[in-house]
C-alpha cells in the first residue's frame, strides 16, 4: 500500500509539473462554461444568421432555449472530452518504457501491478476532477438561466458517461501494456471506440455497448429510463474489470 | 560466502544464443570486473540478476533466495546502475532520492538523513534544480546515490562510465572504490583499464559464457610477454643500438622492444646505452595488462562468431 501511495503521488506531481493537470482542468473548464453559453447564445446568432437563411430559402421564425438546450450541448460536447482526453493520457505508461524511468523503480523493488494500478489511479482522478467540473460548472450556470425542475436524472445521466471515461482508462491501461508507444495506445482505444460506434448500428447489439453510455441526456428529458442502460453499464463494468486484471497479470510477463 | 550464484544459466532471444551455460559466484565485499566486448552478454547477464529477462535454463541466486522474473523480493537487495541512468526530470535529487525510499520500504525517519547523506557522498547535497538541467556526469552521481539507497548487498553497476569523460570517470571509480566496504560491486565494462583499476576479481565473458575468471593479479600472471622498451631521439641511435642487440623487435623506426626480459635486462641495457652515450627519450618496463590478456583470450577464441549488440 505504501508503494501504491508513493507512486500515484509521484504520477499526481507529474501531471501537475508538466502541467497536463493545468491543461486538463482550463479544458474542461472551459467545455463546462461552453454548454450553458452556446445554448444562451444560440438565439442571438440564429438571429445573426438569419438573413443568410432567408436568401436560402430557409424562414426563422423563434428560437427558445431552455435548460434542455444546455445539457444537450452537455452530451454532444462528452465524445469530444473523451477523445481529447485518450490523446492527452494515452502515453502515460508508454512513456516509461521509452525513457528507461521505470527500470530504476522496478529494480527497486517496487511491485509492477502497483505502477499499473498507480497510473489507472492518476487517470481516473484526473478524468474524475475534470469531468465533474465541467458538470458542476455546466449545472451552475444552467440553474441560474433557466429553470432546471422539470428535468430528471440530471445526476445519473452524467454519471453514465462519467462511466464510459472510466472504460477508456482500463483500455488504455491495458493497451499499455501490451504496445509500446502512446501513438500506438492511442491509436487501439480510439480504434476500439470505433468498433464500437459501428456495432451500434445493429439495433440490438446497441443497449450492450459502452457508447450506449454516451446517449444519456436521453434520460432528463424523460425519454430513456434508467433501466434502458443496464446492459451498457453491465458490460462496461465488465470491460473495465477485465482490461485492468489482464493488464496486471500481462505486465507481469512483460519485458522491460 | 557469496552474495551471487549462476549455475549454468542459458538465454537466447529468438534463435540467438546469448548465454550459455554461464556460472560463476561472487564472493562478498569484493569488486567484481564483469568485461567482454560489446554484444558479448553482460547486459543481458544483469538484467536476468534482475528479473527483468527470463532465464531459459539454469538458476541465479542473491544472497540465497532465487531470482524469479518479473518478481521483487530479491531486487530489495540490489542496487542498480545502469550506463545512462534515467530520472523523473521534474523532480529534484532530494524529491527523487525520497520516491525511491518510499518505494523501497525504508523507515521514515531515516529516509531524510540517508538521501542527505547519499547526497554528500555523491557531491549533489547543493544541487536543488530538478534533474532536467543536469549533465551526464552529475546523472550518473545521482544514479550511485539511487542504487545505494536501500544499501544493497549486490550493488550492480552496468558499464556505468562509457558515458562519462575521463574526469567523470574518474570520481565515479573513485566513487565506487570507497563504497567497496558497504556493498559488493559488480562492474560491468569494456574498458579494461577502469576494471583493473578497482576490481579485486574478474571475469571475462566471450560468445556467453566465462572464458576467463580470477583475481587480477592472477590473470596479469597468466600473461608472461613482460619485457621493456626503448625509444630513441633519432633513427640514427636507434640503428646504432639494434646493431648491438640481437634479441630487440623493432615496432616503429624509433622503438626497440625486448621480448621477455625483465629488470636485470633492462639494467644491462641502460649501462650499455650510457657505455655508447646515447641519450634515449623514453625507457620502460612493459608490464603485463589485462588488456593484452583480454586481446589474446579473445583471439585464441576467435573461432566463434560475435554475439551481435545484445550487451
């Protein structure tokens, strides 16, 4: 437990020296301020854009943004959040083994699952304050626009694809694991999601997979129940148990 | 007793043999001399005592207990440096020195006395920049006090001044040599000259297996091509002197080197030279090298093919 302690200490003074945890926390900052303000503005520049309409063929007549507005831009901005955070961590373990860091920590005796769990550990706090800032900051602003009442599982719907965030650190922990560059991690998880976004067109296969998550603001409008998510979110606790007990025991195997 | 064992350790990678049947012991508190040319397998030696290759056949043991790939227990009792240590740039000595007494398992209370004194050791207690400033030199300081920390019984050290200059080189032996007390080193290079400087016993690995093992006195005695050399202000002494010698080689116009003579010989020579009042650069007596031994060794087994860059 000391090891562990240690080692995700070091990996938080990483992030915060090489200033990624800066990066991490302006970007998402800014996404939380950005859902709110595009809605707020959308009339404004519907009116901006209108005359170009017209000459289009195309009639604005009023535009009314509501708290809905807000969260819908919430979840088109999620894939966006996700995609910019798989590229900015995707070389967090690779990046040992191309410098030679770890050599000296493992000589050292320390256990290799404790590297791997330490560095799952800085990723999912890094994902877990980012996101959630740009949830508090997306939800404050929201409620002082406009009235949020009538919405339902705003708490649950952000929970959903904090979740699919979480099965994005297993794969990259275990295509860490198994490939031996950041490009080629990167690369893997973003292929994975992919596959993913393909399967989905099969109606039945769609409720089993983890983009499923993304769909969430389906369930504040009253559209989508709770229920509707289980599977999704049975298979993407199951990925993300899976990918992290291979990544322990394929590290152990690895040659370093 | 002995602080490491290999008994008939193989490895290969792929098709390639890169150790065969290697065994040797390492008694403790000594400097073992671990050379061999490049590709020879000392690296990949090292990093089978460290778990972090697979060992095909055969066992290696630290301090009694076996080494296991991919296992900690006996790296807790090692101390690693390796040619171009690599740090966490973004911290400083002190920072990095604590990561790694954490990591170990030290006691609290001594991990701020013993990274201070480490420090001292080493000549970085002043420096508090991080390590992303720091020269190959003060790296490899830095790597000393790293693998010493835990103070290790097998303190490993993996062709550790090939980065260096010769001044870096030699703090760094300098270093190492007044460790020898606390610790057991094994070197590892292909620089004889740093070997012979501080090793107590040596080993020479060739195509992966131990061609040569011993003390240093040992193998310089192995080696008996003693003899002295001559060399002369002008070509026209040096063919004055050749006339009157019949047992003297001549490498270069200026040079007369006799073969297997010792002192008495050279004496003779030296009242010659006066008797004839030629005035010489340069004489003296060629003793035995390792590096010559090294030569020969390898050469006499120059029937195998090297190994390639596997180290």
């Amino acid at each position: 437990m000391r090891q562990l302690i240690a080692f995700t200490k070091k990996e938080y003074l990483e992030l915060w020296r090489n200033g990624r945890l800066t990066l991490f926390g302006i970007l998402f900052l800014l996404f939380g301020i950005m859902n709110p303000a595009l809605a707020k503005l959308t009339p404004w520049l519907m009116e901006q854009m209108a005359d170009t309409l017209s000459e289009q063929g195309m009639q604005i007549t009023s535009v009314t943004v509501d708290a809905m507005s807000s969260w819908a831009q919430f979840y088109k901005n999620a894939p966006m959040e996700l995609l910019i955070f798989v590229v900015l961590s995707s070389g967090i373990l690779t990046g040992e083994y191309q410098k030679g860091t770890l050599i000296h920590m493992l000589t050292k005796g320390l256990g290799r699952h404790t590297v791997l769990w330490a560095k799952g550990l800085a990723l999912l706090g890094t994902w877990t304050l980012g996101y959630w800032l740009c949830f508090g900051v997306t939800c404050a602003y929201t409620a002082y626009f406009w009235d949020q009442s009538v919405l339902t599982h705003i708490g649950l719907g952000a929970a959903l694809v904090y979740l699919a965030g979480v099965v994005l650190i297993s794969l990259i922990l275990l295509f860490s694991v198994v490939l031996s560059t950041g490009t080629a991690v990167m690369g893997a998880v973003l292929g994975l999601a992919a596959v993913s976004y393909l399967l989905a067109v099969i109606p039945k296969a769609a409720e089993y997979l983890p983009t499923y998550l993304l769909s969430a603001g389906g369930l504040l409008s009253g559209a989508m129940e709770p229920s509707d998510f289980l599977p999704a979110v049975l298979v993407s606790l199951g990925i993300t148990f899976t990918s992290v007990a291979a990544g322990t025991v394929l590290f152990r195997k690895k040659t370093i | 007793m002995n602080i490491l064992e290999l008994s008939h350790v193989s490895k290969a990678f792929g098709s390639r043999q890169i150790i065969r049947d290697l065994s040797l012991s390492v008694p403790e508190h000594t400097i073992y001399g671990f050379i061999g040319q490049n590709g020879a397998g000392k690296t990949t030696t090292m990093k089978m005592i460290l778990g972090l290759y697979t060992i095909d056949h055969g066992t290696i043991t630290v301090n009694g207990e076996p080494v296991k790939y991919g296992g900690n227990a006996t790296n807790r009792m090692i101390g690693y440096l390796p040619d171009v240590p690599e740090f966490y740039s973004y911290m400083t000595p002190s920072e990095y020195l604590f990561l790694c007494s954490e990591v170990t398992g030290m006691e609290k209370k001594v991990i701020r006395e013993r990274s201070e004194e480490l420090l001292c050791l080493v000549g970085l207690e002043k420096e508090n920049k991080r390590i992303r400033g720091f020269s190959r030199g003060m790296k490899q300081r830095l790597g000393v006090a790293q693998a010493l920390l835990n103070n290790p019984k097998l303190l490993l050290c993996d062709e550790p001044t090939s980065a260096l200059d010769p001044l870096g080189r030699r703090d760094l032996l300098k270093l190492l040599q007044s460790v020898k007390e606390r610790t057991t080193i094994i070197f590892s290079t292909h620089i004889l000259s740093d070997v012979e400087r501080i090793s107590d016993e040596i080993g020479l690995i060739k195509d992966g297996t131990l061609a040569l093992s011993g003390t240093t006195e040992e193998l310089r005695a192995l080696r008996k091509s003693d003899g002295f050399e001559i060399e002369f202000r002008n070509n026209t002494d040096a063919e004055r002197f050749a006339g009157l010698c019949d047992n003297a080689k001549r490498p270069d116009c200026l040079v007369l080197f006799f073969e297997n003579q010792g002192e008495r010989e050279m004496k003779r020579a030296m009242e010659q030279l006066s008797q004839q009042g030629i005035v010489p650069r340069r004489i003296e007596l060629r003793e035995p090298t390792l590096e010559s031994l090294f030569i020969e060794t390898i050469e006499k087994k120059s029937g195998h093919t090297d190994g390639g860059e596997q180290g």
